[in-house]
C-alpha cells in the first residue's frame, strides 16, 4: 500500500447493496477511502461533503440514468475520473459514456483485476492531470503576479501568452493571441519577439543585456532579456518563453553613482565631496552669493563652475576674476569697465566684467585680496545690482550671480579691519568649505587615474598606472598644495617616466623628500606583522591608519570596497 493510495477518495454508485459492500471491500484492501451510494440523491450528498479522485457508477440505477449523475459530475467536479459500469454493455452506451467524459466503462459481472487494474489506471491518469493543472496554476500565478514581463510563443513562432506585466509595458493585448509574433507591431523595436523567435529556432537560450527598447509609453527604456525554448518531456521544442527585466531604474542609479565620482569636471567620490555635490544641487538654481573657502589648489574654481554650469544660469556667461593678480586701478577697470579718456591710457570704451556677466554668473577668486576701494565699490553692486564705468556717472543695471572664493579667514580678516564687515556678510550668505586633498584621501585612486588620462592624451603617452610604493607615498603625504599639486605630480612624473608604470624616481623632490621621511617614520613606529593584521579587527585597522581607511584595508589585507561595505553594514 503506497502513501498516495490512503489519499486517494473513491465512490461507488451502485443499486445492488452486494455489489457495493463487494466492491467496497475489495478497494479498501487495496488502502483506499471508499463510500457507496444507492442512488444519484445519496451520490450527491457524498459529493457535497467530500472531493473524489475515482468515482464508478453503474449506468443503470434503478429507474434512473447513470449517464445523468455523469454529466453532473462532468460539469461540477471536472477534476475526478469516472468510471462506469454496465450489466448490458452496448455500443451505444459505451460510446456515449466515454463522449461525455467517463475514463473508462467496465462489464458486469466485474473481474477482480480488472477493477484493480483499472482503478490505478484511472487514478494514474488523475494525478498526472493535477500535476498538469497544478503547473498551470503556477505558471497563471507566476504570469498574472511576475513583475517582469513574460511572454511566450508556441512552435509556429505565434504568440500563445503574455502577462499583465507585458501588457501594461509593452502594449499586448488578447486580440494578438495567434498572431505570428514577427508581424505584430506594437510601435517598439520588437528586441524581445526577435530574442524569442531566434530561442525557437535555434532552440537555444538567448541572452540579451540592456538593450534599448521604447514600448508604446513612449519612454525609452533599458532591459534584459532571456529567452529559452520550451522542450517536452520527449525533446520536442513547442515553443519559446522570454523574461523581459527592466532595468531602467538600474541603470540610472548606475549612471547617477558614476557621476557623482564626477560632477561637472570635479573628481572625487569620497563621502565628504558626496557632501558637497549636495551642496552644489541645491545652490545650482539659486540665486545667492556663495562664498567658498578653502586651501590653494583644492579647486575652488571648479566647485563655482559647478553651480553655474548645474544651474538655470549656465544658459548665461561664466566669467572669472582672479583678484589677486590686479592691481586696485586696473583690477576697478577690469571689474567695472571704463569709458574713453578715464585715466591715462584708456583710449577706448571698456567692458567690465560685471556687464560680461550679465544674466549669468561672476567668479571673483581670491576675493581677500581686494582693496578697500574696491571692497566699497562691490558692495553697492550686491546691495543696488548696479555700478558705473570708470569715468562715467551712468548706473549700468546687471542680473549677475556672485560666487566669491578665498583661501583666506575672512572673519579674521573683518576683526583686524582689514575687510569689510558690511561686505563679508553680503558675501557670506552660503559658504562653502572645499575639503584639503588630505581629507579625502579616499579619492586619490579616482584623482591619479583622471590625471593619468589627462596627461596621456596631452604628452601621448602611455602610462597605466603609478607603482604601490607611489601610491603608498600619497597615501602618507600631506599633500599642501591639495589636488594642483598632486596633479603637477602626475604631470611631472608622466614627462620624466620612460616605463607604463610611474615610479618614485619620476616624481619630483620634494616628493621623493617625503618618502624617505616616510621610511624613517615607519622604521620609528613599528607596523603592525602578519600575525597582528590576522586578529585586526575594522576598528583596530581605522586606528592603526590614523582613520585612513585606504591604509586600513591595506592591513587587513581587503579592498577599500569591502571595507565601505563592512562599516556600512555596521553602522546599519
């Protein structure tokens, strides 16, 4: 007795109490779960309260029909298997049984194997049809919830089903079903009825990674595709079925992620320029002044080109002073303009910068530096958004943005007298602080790469990367003149390296200087051993470096990725 046969339900119809009882024994030896009904009402109240696998009924009950209670069944409970008997087998009767959707009909008086036997037949055949009807179900489940779209085409190459997914996306409709699938339009490029008719025929699966497809939205998108033939138990191949994933929304936090590793000529991916592009965004369609602050050569020029060029006003001039290599009298002329025969030398009408800049933005570099006349003068253009040519009375009216720039303390400035307060508050209405290269030295890898680039396209060279002593060195090095500095490195050591690989000995002096102090200190303060790094905890690592976490993925002997990932999952 199997498992499957104390599951299995079977009820006999029969008229004959004898036949019933016989019958019933006979089965339940067998292990299976037997109720006998006299007549169709009796038969119909089993069926109410329980669901049958197998159910045989005589085809004639008394003076009722066995082929009525049949149709019943047919039409209420499609799932069981029915099995008649008759005491006067005819043709007729036979034939109308097996139309009407019996399994099978035995003769009376019945066989004892052949009852075993059919009743395992009938009951083989029912679970082979639940398997059936239980893989549809999970294909409907997964077709009719599926957040990828899923379409299928049979061995024709026609379209055979779809679900609510490609239906809403990609425009199918029921009205397709049986259409050859290479005519049907649906205002796309078809990439996936291409992919399914390829899987058909060649009867292999087809991979296609983001490609681009434009559905009957309208809105391009990006997706991947896998089509796969669909093969019988028997090898045959009756159709093909593809996964169409969209991966639009992927691809843009992809395209996002690159970049912030660089915004607007600004390289660097480093949590603190992550800050910073924030900043920028939502500066950009502003129209405050912004003062940023920050060392020599952090790229303070690049951070104002950045709100411009993000901004409504890119439309507009992007137009730059550097303040500090002007004179009062000239950098006035440069700022403001002046007419004809203003000083000795002005033989023609000027254009300021100011009325340059109009409708767009003015980058005043190295704003500490002005003088006091001139402090005065830049005031009245914040406060009135007007200001005169030298030389001239006219107010000359201008929509410019202000972003100013300084390596400088202005506050200090302000409390020595050498800056006007009045000023410095119009200036300092946002401000922003650039960081020093040796606070993110997490983006010297993205830094020394893009420089590497720069300068093999500009000297034709051919350089790949710097040595891991080199990278080591910046790693330790203080960097004072922050990115141009490092950049000068770069350019330097390509012009001098004769190998694809920057070593120590390219780069200048003062930075080879640097590595033998570095030497030096590691020799002073012993480094943790193999054994140490071993039992490193991230903490004990962090501390190790100084907080450098290049130099703590180093000990612990991991990428810098993994460690963003460990620290990440730990403050999470």
């Amino acid at each position: 007795m199997s498992i499957r046969q104390l599951h299995n339900r079977i009820l006999l119809v029969d008229d004959e109490n004898g036949i019933r009882f016989a019958l019933g024994t006979l089965l339940r030896k067998e292990g299976y779960l037997v109720d006998a009904a006299a007549d169709i009402c009796e038969a119909r109240g089993f069926l109410r309260a329980n669901p049958y696998d197998l159910i045989y009924i005589d085809i004639t009950l008394g003076k009722e029909n066995g082929i009525d209670l049949l149709r019943e069944i047919r039409k209420t409970f499609p799932a069981s298997q029915v099995v008649m008997f008759t005491g006067n087998p005819r043709v007729e009767s036979a034939a109308e049984a097996v139309r009407l959707g019996a399994f099978d009909y035995i003769c009376k008086p019945i066989r004892i194997e052949t009852l075993i036997a059919v009743t395992k037949h009938a009951l083989s055949s029912k679970a082979l049809a639940d398997e059936r009807e239980r893989n549809r179900a999970n294909l409907d489940a997964i077709f009719r919830t599926g957040s990828d779209g899923i379409v299928m085409i049979d061995q024709n190459g026609c379209l055979a089903q779809f679900n609510t997914t490609s239906e809403r996306v990609c425009g199918y409709h029921s009205d397709l079903i049986g259409s050859d699938a290479a005519t049907i339009n649906l205002g796309c490029f078809g990439v996936c009825r291409k992919a399914l008719a390829e899987s058909l025929h060649s009867k292999t699966t087809r991979e296609l990674r983001r490609v681009e497809c434009c559905p009957s939205s309208g809105k391009s998108r990006v997706i991947s595709i896998t089509a796969t033939p669909v093969t019988e138990l028997n090898g045959v191949v009756s159709g093909a079925v593809a996964i169409i994933r969209d991966e639009t929304q992927m691809v843009e936090m992809e395209r996002s992620l690159q970049k912030r590793g660089r915004f607007h000529g600004i390289v660097g991916a480093s949590e603190v320029m992550q800050r910073v592009y924030s900043l920028i965004g939502s500066l950009a369609d502003m129209p405050t002044t912004v003062l940023i602050n920050g060392e020599s050569g952090t790229g303070k020029e690049l951070v104002a080109g950045a709100l411009h060029f993000s901004g409504t006003r890119s439309r507009g001039p992007f137009v730059k002073v550097n303040c500090s290599a002007l004179s009062e009298h000239l950098l006035e002329s440069e700022l403001f303009g002046h007419v004809r025969g203003a000083f000795t030398g002005a033989i023609s009408d000027k254009i300021g910068r100011f009325q340059k800049a109009h409708g767009g933005t003015l980058f005043l570099d190295e704003i500490g530096d002005i003088s006091p006349a001139i402090q005065m003068r830049l005031l009245r253009v914040l406060q009135e958004s007007e200001f005169e040519r030298v030389g001239d009375a006219t107010p000359i009216k201008v929509d410019v943005r202000i972003v100013a720039a300084t390596n400088k303390n202005l506050a200090d400035m302000v409390a020595t007298g050498m800056f006007r307060s009045d000023l410095y508050y119009r200036l300092n209405v946002v401000r922003m602080v650039i960081p020093p290269l040796r606070e993110r030295l997490d983006d010297l890898d993205l830094l020394v790469a893009n420089f590497i680039t720069l300068y093999n396209n500009k000297l034709s060279k051919n350089i790949t990367a710097v040595s891991d002593d080199v990278m080591e060195l910046f790693h330790s090095y203080q960097w004072p003149g922050n990115v141009r500095e490092l950049e000068h490195a770069i350019e330097h050591a390509s012009i001098l390296s004769k190998a694809s690989i920057i070593s120590l000995q390219d780069l200048p002096q003062d930075l080879s200087e640097s590595a033998r102090s570095a030497t030096t200190y590691q020799k002073h303060f012993a480094l943790p051993t193999l054994a140490d790094t071993a039992k490193m905890t991230i903490g004990d690592a962090l501390a190790a470096a100084d907080g450098n976490k290049a130099r703590a993925a180093r000990l612990l002997g991991i990428s810098r990725m993994t460690l963003y990932r460990q620290l990440e999952s730990q403050n999470n």
